[in-house]
C-alpha cells in the first residue's frame, strides 16, 4: 500500500488509507496515492417550517358523560361553542407560537408540539337518551324475536329425525344370522353299514336352513315403525343461544347503561418541512446534504465552526419559518488509482466521507479482472488441482472485502444486492418431499400434454410402489429445498436473529453493507465478484467430484448384478434399500476426500470462509449420487436382461 506521512493537515488521506488497507490487500506503491487538495468552510442553509392547523371534532361514546366534560343540552349548543372555541384558539395561536420560538427556536431540531399551539381548555359534551333501546338497556334478542325459542336444527321444527338404528329404511339386521337370512344346522346320518365302518364313530354332516329369528329375510322390522325418532329437542324448538331463553339481549350502543354522548373538542396538527441549501457549486456536496447527511446530524458536523444559528424568524398567521446558517469543514483529497483520478470529499471536524467513488473496486479491478479470464480457460471437466486457478483464487480472496463477498454470497442476491435470504427447515423439506408436494406444484402448471405424460409414467410405477415412492420422495427432497430457499419475500415472515446465533454468511452480509453504502465499491462489483467466486469454486470442486459419479455408477451397477444374481433371500425392496444406503454412506466419503483436497489448495482459513459458497456448491452437484443410482440400477437391469436373452432365449424386452 502506498504511505503517506501522517500530520494534521493530512489526517483525512491517512482516514482513507486505513479504510482501504482494511477492505484491500497489500498493493504495489504505484497502485495508489493520496494527497490533500482542499480545505475549507461549507456554507450550509437550513430552512424550518412549521405550520399548525386547527380543526373542532367531535367524536361518539358509550354511557353517561365522564365527570371532567362539560355537559351541554343539545348537538346544536355543541356546535356553536366548538366553533366559539376554534375562533379563540385561532386567535390566541399566533402569540403563543412566537412564544415557543423565543424559548426554543435556537434549536434547529426543535419540533413546535400541537399543545404549546393553544391553551388547555376543558372537553364539552352532550349526553342523550339511547335512540336504540330508548333507555331501557335492553333490547328485544333479534334471533327468537323476544320469544326465548328458536326452530331446531337438527330436525327442521318437525320434533323427529331419522331413526338412528335402521337408516330410515324400517328394517333392522338380524342379529342371530347377521343378515344372511340362513343357519348352520349339524345333523348326525349314518347307515348301518357306515357305522360299522366307522366302529359306531359318528359322523358329522352340515347344512344351511332358514334363520328362525327373522324367518329368512335376514332383517326385522324396527322398533320405530316408520323410521324416524324423536328428537331431543321439545316439539321442534330450542332454547335460542344468543339470549339464553330470556327474549332481551344488553343494548350494545349504548353498553347497557341507557345512555349515549357525543363529546367535542378543538385539535391542533403541526407539520414540520426541512430544506437544506448548500452554498457550493459542485453537485456531490448538493446530493451529499440532499440525501445521504441525516438532518440531526448537521449540527454535530458544524460544532467547530459556530454550530447552526438562527439567523431569521418569520410567521405568517399560523405558519412560522426559522431560517439558520452553519459553517461545514470541508476536506478533499485526491487519489489516484491506477492512473485514474478520483476526489474524495469529507465533511466535518470527524471527516465524514459519504461517498468514495468506486475506490476499493478500481484498486481490486485487475483482481477480479484476473479471476474471470482465468475461469475463461478451465471447465469443470478439465481444472486439476496444480492449475492456474488455485492461485489466482487465492490471490482474489486475499482481499478483505472479496472475502466478505465470498463469505456473504447465499445472501447476495442475482443484481448484487445484499439481502437476507431464508434457509430452508429440514424439517419441512423432508416433510414436503414424503408428499410429492414439487410433483404436486409441477403438475398444476403443466398444460394438459405434459399432464396426460405425467399420469401415464405414474401408472407405469404402480407395477413397483414402494421403490418407485422412495425414489421419487428423494428427487423431490432436492427440488423442495431449493424452493424452501428461494421462496419470494411476501412469502416469508421476518425473522429476529441476535449476534451470537447469526450464521457467517449473515455477518459477512451485515458486514458488506457498510462499504457499499460509503461508495467503496458498487452493486455492479459485488454481483461479479460474487458470480466469478462462485464460477471458481465450481470449477475447482468439479474435477474432484465428477470422476466419483462414474464410480458411483459403475459400483451401484455392479452391487445390483450381485444381489440380484446371487442374493434370493432379499426382496427387491429391500435390494433397492440397502443400495441407496450404500450409495449415500460412500457419496458422504467421497465428499469429505474432495473437501480435504480443497482446503489444501486454498488454505484452512479460505476455506472457512467459502463454505457459504461451498454449500451452494455441493448441493448443486448432490444431484449426482441420484443420477448415478439411478442410472446403475437401470444398467444393472438391462444386463441381467442380456444375460438371460443370450442364456435362456428370453424376451429382450
């Protein structure tokens, strides 16, 4: 990095050196360098308006008059005096505003309060009889119209429903032949001849004959003769719910007390309107105080220099304007970076700088610029561990701030904005997927083609249920957790998260802010060193990922040829079980040996820092595993289809 010699009139370079030393590696002496231009005094008007206006309201209550309102004898008598009260106050006003502007006008933060607009008076108030229940505090109950009972509705008014234990139909099942209509009847028939066979044995000979009980019919009529029963209610009515059989229900208008009042008083709003001038030609002091200086803070700014003085106060009936003036220091200091000329303005005696002009993103151009036409020349199926891109990664993340772009990246979003994005509930995912719920989504956006297709192959998978449930549930595990995690933000609730349980890639989030709000470096940067970071993570993880899916393949193809050759005990399910057991268990290894090998490329503490990334990464080739399994078994199937047509002379397919 370059140096500058550090005094009193530079300490807003050494301020900016800091800055950047804290987001950007080490640079060569010829990267950067800063010197003071200009310092001066800001010019800043301030113009404070505040206007109030009156209006008389009145408003509705339940019950008698509370005891501090004045009570008056009709609405018409209200009117008069709330419009005798608001001339008063009208009045009255503008002396009390000029009042609040000698004791408080000096402070330009001071907001003029509704009450110091008008002197206190007492509230007036009309109280009357309840037009609803005319002051008997009640009222004839709307649901039984005042006669406590209402129509049934279990059985319509009729006082009988329909019997319980034949349906309606008269007829009951036969309890002693269960509605067959026939009995079992035993009978002992033997010749002589036969039980001298039999050594005098019995012999035992069934037959069905006609129940005695329901006479063959094989039901009985009911009990209820014409197959409906009483109702519990009494002769189809009830007591009505709403008054509890009374008749009367509590007048709610005016809370069962017989009475209503109106109350009336006068009401002041005061608005308050802020301009802010700026004695200065160039635009970004106009826009700095426009949009970026909070207004309570002008006054911190300009302490050293006077602070903000009123210098005039005008009213005009009920509006007052308070016109103040400060003084601002004003420092500039001109960088360049890489033979571009930048001014950085800073305001104030701490030196406030609002906008930096892209400073940290020039200096680190050339190492995103590098990462790019690095990722230019590799593939995913060609990057070794030994190649060019290793380094340039590691060089790129030696940078505070593309480290914190590469920490923040799940919560980067597709524009380079910064914003939370919601982590999926394991367990709603796997509860999603045991229901098919992106099948379910699919299939109602499909048009009607593809839904013809859909329930075709879903017929086809009948012939094996459980396997084919199984492995559509894992399919869909994949699809609902990145829906779960790319759910619109109407859709997800806000979320409360202290320090100390926020993940790495929130803090480095909360982190990233900062230098994109000061200017350091631009959306524009953040999405390409986000996108770039994520390209070489893929790129460097590919290679040591993708040669596994050809072994998982040919593995659960050879495992499936064995069981089912030499295997007879296993069911097909329990085949297909315990091959996708072995196919997660070996993945799982697989992945521990291609992270081991990419933490020694990029260092332990890059790579604690890239799990963000790393994780996005990874689930995206998880899909892999299934491709394999998938695949395999099918493999697996055709040749023992092969093997059996050249063996055995059987059908191919």
């Amino acid at each position: 990095m370059a140096t500058v010699s550090v005094g009193r009139s530079d300490a807003l370079t050494s301020k900016i050196l800091s800055e950047v030393a804290a987001l950007a590696r080490d640079q060569k002496p010829a990267a950067l360098s800063l010197r003071l231009v200009t310092q001066a005094s800001l010019p800043v008007a301030l113009t404070v308006q505040h206007t109030a206006t009156f209006a008389a309201v009145t408003a509705p209550g339940k019950g008698p008059l509370p005891q501090i309102v004045v009570a008056l004898s009709s609405m018409s008598e209200l009117q008069v005096q709330l419009d005798q009260r608001l001339e008063a106050v009208r009045h009255e006003a503008g002396d009390l505003i000029d009042k609040w502007v000698i004791e408080h006008g000096d402070a330009y933060r001071s907001v003029l309060p509704p009450e110091r607009c008008m002197l206190d008076r007492p509230v007036l108030g009309v109280q009357e009889v309840c037009g609803d229940c005319h002051g008997r505090k009640e009222l004839t109950c709307s649901g039984c119209g005042g006669r406590g009972r209402v129509t049934c509705g279990r059985c319509g008014g009729r006082g009988h429903v329909t019997c319980s234990s034949c349906g309606g139909s008269r007829q009951t099942r036969c309890l002693s032949c269960n509605g067959s209509g026939t009995h079992e009847v035993r009978d002992m028939d033997l010749s002589t001849t036969d039980r001298q066979n039999t050594m005098n044995q019995s012999m035992q000979m069934t037959r069905r004959v006609p129940c005695p009980g329901c006479g063959g019919r094989g039901s009985n009529p009911c009990s209820c003769f014409d197959g409906t029963q009483a109702c519990s209610c009494s002769a189809g009515q009830v007591t009505c719910g709403r008054c509890g059989g009374k008749g009367i229900v509590p007048c709610d208008t005016c809370a069962a007390t017989g009475a209503v009042h109106h109350t009336g008083r006068v009401q002041c709003t005061v608005n308050r309107g802020i301009r802010v001038e700026v004695g200065s030609g160039t635009a970004e002091d106009q826009q700095t105080f426009r949009d970026r200086v909070p207004f309570d803070q002008i006054g911190a700014m300009a302490s050293e220099t006077g602070g903000v003085r009123l210098q005039q106060r005008n009213r005009v009936g009920h509006q007052v304007t308070l016109d103040y003036s400060a003084s601002i220091p004003l420092e500039c200091a001109e960088s360049t970076v890489r033979g571009d000329i930048v001014s950085i303005r800073a305001y104030g005696p701490s030196r406030e700088i609002y906008d930096y002009h892209q400073l940290v993103a020039k200096l680190l151009e050339p190492d995103l610029a590098g990462l790019e036409k690095s990722l230019q020349g590799n593939s995913p199926f060609k990057t070794q561990p030994g190649s060019s891109l290793a380094p340039v990664t590691r060089k790129f993340l030696a940078s505070e701030l593309n480290a914190l772009i590469a920490e923040a990246a799940p919560q980067i979003a597709g524009d380079g904005a910064v914003t939370p994005q919601r982590s999926a509930s394991l367990a709603r995912v796997i509860g999603q997927s045991l229901l098919l719920a992106p099948l379910v989504r699919t299939f109602r956006r499909s048009g009607m083609v593809f839904k013809g297709l859909m329930i075709l192959v879903g017929l086809g998978l009948l012939s094996r249920p459980i396997p084919s449930y199984l492995l559509l549930a894992l399919i869909c595990s994949f699809y609902e957790w990145r829906y779960q995690r790319n759910l619109p933000p109407e859709a997800v609730a806000p979320r409360r998260v202290s320090n100390a349980s926020a993940s790495a890639s929130e803090r480095a989030a909360n982190a990233l802010q900062a230098p994109v709000a000061s200017g350091m470096v631009n959306a524009q940067y953040v999405q390409r060193a986000s996108a770039a970071i994520g390209k070489a993570v893929r790129r460097l993880y590919g290679p040591l990922i993708l040669p596994m899916a050809l072994w998982v393949t040919g593995g659960v193809t050879l495992l499936s040829v064995v069981a089912w050759q030499f295997v007879s005990s296993w069911t097909p399910v329990e085949e297909l079980l315990t091959l996708l057991g072995l196919t997660g268990i070996a993945w799982f290894l697989l992945e521990l040996r291609a992270l081991s090998s990419l933490k020694g490329m990029l260092g332990p503490n890059l790579y604690e820092r890239l799990k963000g990334q790393l994780g996005k990464t990874r689930n995206r080739y998880r899909v892999l595993p299934v491709a394999g399994f998938v695949v395999g078994v099918f493999l697996a199937n055709f040749i023992l289809r092969l093997i059996a047509h050249f063996r055995y002379g059987a059908a191919l397919f």
